[in-house]
C-alpha cells in the first residue's frame, strides 16, 4: 500500500527504501534544491526546502498497481493537504523501467499522462465539486479527486529542451488549488512572482515558455494544456481527458448491447 512522506522522513530513512526510489528522490533534490537556486519554480522550491511537500512512490504508470496506488495517494493527501503548509503538494514517483525511460517519446509519455488521470478519476467514488465544471473546454474545469481539485504537473525522461519539465523518472505532482488562493492575478504577491518565475524559466529552459501558461480562471485559459507541456510549442487539439472519458462510456454501452 502507498503512503504519503516528508522530506524529513525521506531524508532519513532514504537507505530503507528499493533503489530506484532512492536515485528518485536523490535526483528529485538535486534538481529543486540546487545551490545556485535556479529551478523556476519557486514555491515549489520553497515548499520542498520547508517540509511543505509530501511524496508518494506507484509502479509503473502503465500497470494498475500504479493507478491503485495513486488512488491511495491522493485519498491520504486529501485529507491532509492544508496542515502540511502554504506551498503544499503532492510529488509521485513511478518506478520507470529501462523500456519506458530509454525509448518512449514526449507524446508517449503524454498518452501515459492522460491514461492513468482518466484510470484514477474512474476509481473516485466522490461526486465531482459543484464549483468545477466537469467539461475540460470549461475555463473552470480541474482534475479533481475525491472532491478536491487540483493542478497537475508532469515531467518526464524524455524532455530535453523544456528542461524544467525533465526528470530521470516519469513524476505527476499533484498541487491543491488552495494553493493559488493568495498567488494569483488578483494579487500583487501573484503577479510579481510569475514575473519572477517567468524570468527564472527562460533562463532555465533556454526557450520561450509554453504560450499555454496562464492564470487559472482566465477567459482564455484551458487548464489541462498546461498540465502535460510538450518540448515546442504545439498542443493538443482536444483535451484526451474528455476523449477517453467518451470513448470508455462508448464501451461501456457497446458491452451492454
């Protein structure tokens, strides 16, 4: 069963876990935590060096323990988020074999990303919140689990040039949208530091940021483009969310026929 941990706690106890969870979490630290302080995203960074940040391990991203175990995951962190801190989230690992690291593609990965959110959402027992619409093409529209929305960030091993979306294994974190409640447009605290991590990620990448990078809410924001980012500038035509949503209610009525 998968369990939520602290940084504390990893930092500890890191020699107990498999080795691939350990390289994991090393590389996790390496990269956010970095002495010079380049990593663009700032509360992340802070969230993690504070203790914010709660971690969780899942198997493979194509296997069902993984989807179980993300289930789990999120059920725990759910009821947790808001006493961890301010610059909460909810980072997961997957175990990521060779076959997965070495040769899938960014639209591989992106298949993956899509897959498992739709998989997870299918074992949420709770009604989807009243305030967030279910229909991805909706600018209030949020993936959310057991009735918390949240906003998701993936990174892979096979982004290069967005290296802020790079990491040696397949990670989905899971930010809660209380979050943004006091970092936002409406505020001077969330207009300055976007400015900052606007600045912080072009440098970082050594590439325009994606054009899909907008404040939740906004009229011309969709906030499933932002979740799963691609190594240019090109984006999906059609939200997979919904895509597979449709087409497994389309089996569903097909297999009671």
């Amino acid at each position: 069963m998968a369990h939520l941990n602290t940084k504390v706690w990893l930092d500890e106890h890191k020699v107990e876990l498999p080795y691939w969870q350990q390289d994991a979490f090393s590389q996790f630290t390496s990269m956010i935590a970095d002495p010079e302080g380049s990593y663009p995203c700032i509360p992340g960074r802070q969230g993690f060096l504070s203790n914010n940040l709660r971690f969780g391990f899942a198997a493979d991203p194509r296997s069902n323990q993984a989807i179980t175990e993300v289930a789990q995951l999120l059920e725990e962190y759910g009821d947790c988020s808001r006493d961890t801190g301010k610059y909460a989230s909810l980072v997961i690992f997957f175990e990521s074999p060779k076959d997965l690291s070495d040769a899938f593609s960014i639209e591989d990965y992106e298949q993956i990303f899509w897959s498992l959110l739709n998989r997870v959402n299918a074992k949420d027992t709770t009604p989807w919140p009243d305030h967030i619409s279910t229909d991805p093409s909706d600018q209030s529209w949020e993936f959310c689990f057991n009735g918390h929305p949240y906003f998701a960030f993936c990174a892979t091993p096979a982004h290069k040039l967005r290296k802020s979306r790079h990491t040696p294994y397949f990670i989905i974190a899971f930010q809660p949208r209380w979050v943004f409640e006091e970092i936002n447009d409406s505020t001077v605290m969330g207009r300055n530091m976007k400015k900052l991590i606007r600045k912080k990620l072009v440098e970082y990448d050594d590439i325009p940021a994606h054009p899909s990078l907008k404040w939740y809410g906004q009229e011309d924001n969709l906030e499933w483009k932002q979740y799963f980012l691609r190594d240019d500038e090109s984006v999906l035509s059609k939200c997979p969310y919904t895509y597979m949503k449709n087409k497994a209610k389309s089996l569903r009525l097909m297999l009671h026929k």
